[in-house]
C-alpha cells in the first residue's frame, strides 16, 4: 500500500511544476492525487489556476465576486473579508501555513466556493487552485 501510494506521488510529481510540488507536504500530494483522479485529467495547470482566482463572477445577490475580492489580486499580500478581517497570503511563497493541511484546505474551498461560485469548487478548479498558489 505504501509502495503504491509513493509510486502514485512520484508519478504526479512528474504532472506538476516540481518546484511547487516540492514545497507540498505528503498529505497535500496525495490530496492532489485525489483531485486529479475526480477531475480525470493528467496534470493541472497554474495558468488555469490563475484565471480562476481573477476571474469575476456575478453572485445571485447582484455583487461581482471573484478570489481576489478578498485576496486581493495579487495572493503573495494580505487581504480582507468583506467584514474587515485580515486575511494571510494565499501564496505559498509569502505564507508557508498555506496548503499544508488537508482538511484545512476542504474547509476553505467548501466556505469560499460556495461564496463566490453560489456552489462546490470542482476537483480541477481546485487543482488548479493550489498549483497557481504554490507556483508563484
């Protein structure tokens, strides 16, 4: 089981920028290990991640929405909630909390998805998600 499971990790280690896999824990691999089984796709991609974040969303409450309206546009800086609170870098590079915890990390997808999409990230956003933060 755990020859399998390093041989799983390895083999999408070859599927990511090596130097933002490098810096994800074992458990954060194989969660990514896991999305990309649920999204069916090969590797996932930084660009798409990027697109994801900045893109702006109309919210059935007649708000445009994206990541950064609290993230701010560039994830390396702090943001704010909508109420004031400050709010850690996204970017791995500039919060080394970040990603390191995979049930903090579905915590925070479930919240934030459903506030900006009105709905669940899927595992390819999400994928996505993560290699763009851990990338830059």
């Amino acid at each position: 089981m755990k020859r399998g499971l390093l041989s799983i990790i390895a083999l999408t280690a070859l599927l990511v920028s090596s130097s933002a896999w490098a810096a994800l824990s074992l458990d954060m691999q194989a969660l990514l290990e896991k999305y990309r089984k649920e999204a069916d796709v090969k590797s996932f991609s930084a660009e798409d991640g990027k697109k994801f974040f900045a893109t702006k969303r109309m919210h059935s409450k007649g708000e445009e929405r994206s990541c950064a309206t609290c993230h701010t546009s560039d994830p390396r800086q702090k943001g704010k909630t909508v109420v004031g609170k400050v709010i850690e870098p996204m970017a791995q590079s500039a919060n080394k909390e970040r990603f390191t915890d995979p049930k903090k990390v579905e915590k925070w997808f479930k919240r934030n998805c459903e506030w900006v999409l009105e709905r669940e990230c899927t595992p390819k956003e999400k994928g996505d998600f993560i290699l763009y933060m851990t990338s830059i």
